[in-house]
C-alpha cells in the first residue's frame, strides 16, 4: 500500500491567496481591454448634412437651406435655450431676409418642418449644392456657420421644399 503524500499542504488559507489570485487576474483580464483600445465617445462626429453651432446659450443645430427654385428656400433649423433666460435669436441668411425667433428657457424649436411662412427665405443667391453664409446672432453672440443649400429631390428632403404661399 502506498500513501500519497501532497508536496504542497492545502491550507485553508492557501486556497483563499489562489483564489483571490485567479479572481484578480480574470477581473484584470476582463476589464483592461479598453486600455489599448481607443475610446469612440470621445470624438463624436455629426451625422448630419448641415453644420451646428453653440452662440450664447442657444444651440443651432443641423442647418440645411431646401431650395425651392428661383431665389427661396426653407430653412430647416433646431434651436434649443439652453440656458435660464428667454433668447432672442436672428438668422440672416445671405442675400435673403433674417428670421426672428424667441426661445423660452430649455425651449427646442424645430424650424422649417413643415415648411411655413417662418422658416421661408426670399432672395436668397445661392444655388442648390453651394454653401452660404447664414449669421446666427443670439444674446450678443454671432456665428457664421456655412450652411448647405440643397433640393428637395434628395430623398429626405422631399417634404421640404417651401410652400407655394411662402
């Protein structure tokens, strides 16, 4: 009859160093991956056609011109106040007649969808697949931001052409 003897006692204290070892290590394993790997939430691109911008407390979002042949267009526009007072903002796109709008505190604003009397530009000078210059001025801030001026037969953009009565 032969004994086995272990050449390494099993203490209960032993098996509790292994075990906070191997959790250590696969915890370790687990979660390191980002070490290496690049974070994509720190560079967030927009996916949109038309440029944003923040001027004071108000922020301009996704600015896109829908032309309507001739010399108007839509402009489709989000404003959002993100701020604790009501603002005054005025679009001057250039050539055409500025719009005025007044957001109330933490107010979003969706302009040009649908096309109305509002959002609706006259004169405008820029043809389908330029960019123009539309001045956004709020609180004493202004921003120029290179707006896009595109058709209505772009697929999205459809049911945005300016009304006839505009």
């Amino acid at each position: 009859m032969t004994f086995r003897i272990p050449l390494v006692r099993r203490t209960p204290a032993r098996r509790t160093v292994t075990a906070l070892v191997l959790a250590g290590a696969a915890f370790t394993g687990l979660t390191a991956c980002t070490l290496w790997a690049p974070q994509d939430t720190l560079y967030i691109e927009e996916a949109s056609v038309g440029p944003s911008a923040t001027v004071g407390d108000v922020f301009v979002g996704n600015a896109v011109l829908v032309s309507g042949g001739d010399d108007t267009a839509n402009l489709v526009v989000t404003l959002v106040n993100e701020g604790s007072d009501t603002q005054h903002v005025q679009l001057s796109p250039q050539g055409g007649q500025s719009i005025s709008v007044t957001l109330k505190p933490r107010q979003t604003r969706q302009l040009g969808d649908p096309p109305d009397d509002l959002s609706s530009v006259t004169g405008l000078d820029a043809k389908p697949g330029s960019l123009t210059t539309v001045t956004v001025t709020s609180a004493g801030n202004t921003v120029g931001l290179q707006v896009p001026v595109v058709t209505g037969s772009l697929q999205p953009y459809g049911t945005l052409t300016p009304s006839p009565s505009s």
